[in-house]
C-alpha cells in the first residue's frame, strides 16, 4: 500500500462528516470523504484507501452493502471497516457486521478519543500488514530468480569435493589465522 494511503469517511450527513474530519484531523492522516454507498466503492476501488469508517444507513447502497461487496473482492477484502451507526445497538445489525469481517461498529455519537485510537490502531496494523506482504513478494521474487539462476549454472559447475563440506574446527582458545602452540 503507498504511503499516501487515506482514511475514507463515508456518511449522508455532511455535518456528520465534518465532526469525523475534525475528530481525526490531529492524527496527521489523509482524509477522503463520500456522501454515498456508491461513491465510496468507487474511491475503494480505486486504490490507496487504508481504513474505511461507513455509516450503516445511507439512502442507496448501505454501509453493510459496501462491505458485502468489498469482501468479495481480493483487492478490497482486507481494507479494515469500522462501521457507524446512530440507531444504537441492534444484535442482528451487531452479529452481520462482524461476521461481514467489520473491525468495530461504533454508535453515534461518537467520543473522539476514543474514535482516534481505534483509527490509529487499525490504520497503522493494516499499513504494516501491506507492507510486510509486498516485502515478502519481494523476496520470493529474489528466492525464485537466484533459484533460476543457480539452476542455469549448475550443469557448468563442478561438484565441491566432499570434505569441502566438513566444517572447520578451531582447538578451544586458539586465535583466527594463529596455530595453536605445544605448550611443553
């Protein structure tokens, strides 16, 4: 994930949306911002969106649309979801976010706080994810092309002679590139 990764905030409300923007603001993040289902899914889709935080209920496509769809898709399926919601607790609302994969589902109002330390948290784990997974292609890709490599030059090589494998013993105390001494 680049680095210019950006928290998106997704409400129908636009005072909604600057309380969130202004609750996150000290954390240094980039912050993006959709009024819709819709067009958070095509900012999503996009690229470069490291958290999402999606209202639930939003004329149109739904915060749990949005995540239903996100879910099915491999470039989308590890965005973390923190869901909001001003309806208060719900289990039914409650028990399909989480298994939808949602982080959190947060009520309204929101404590800024406590909305910035799950924020910070959740962004930094999924940055450090990403780039822990991109160097791991990576070095695979290295493993496999110095295997190539080997397996080109092998056939010209010859075989080591078998003590070459043995390894070298060093007589306890003695120094590199020094004998050890008869001490009679």
């Amino acid at each position: 994930m680049p680095s210019d990764a950006k928290i998106l905030i997704v409400d129908d409300h636009e005072d909604t949306l600057y309380a969130l923007e202004s609750a996150l603001a000290p954390l240094g993040y980039r912050l993006g911002r959709a009024t819709s289902g819709d067009e958070a899914l095509k900012q999503v889709l996009r690229g470069q969106v490291g958290l999402l935080l999606l209202d639930v209920r939003m004329p149109g496509v739904s915060g749990l649309d949005v995540v239903r769809y996100m879910r099915r898709l491999e470039q989308t399926q590890h965005i973390p979801v923190v869901l909001l919601t001003g309806f208060g607790a719900d289990h039914e609302l409650t028990s399909t976010a989480f298994r939808l994969g949602v982080a959190d589902l947060v009520m309204k109002p929101i404590d800024p706080w406590a909305l910035r330390t799950k924020v910070r948290y959740l962004f930094d784990a999924h940055q450090r994810h990403l780039a822990l997974e991109h160097e791991v292609r990576e070095l695979r890709a290295l493993v496999k092309d110095h295997g190539e490599h080997d397996e080109e030059h092998a056939a010209r090589r010859p075989l080591p002679h078998p003590d070459a494998r043995v390894p070298v013993q060093r007589v306890q105390g003695a120094r590199t590139g020094e004998l050890e001494q008869d001490r009679t």
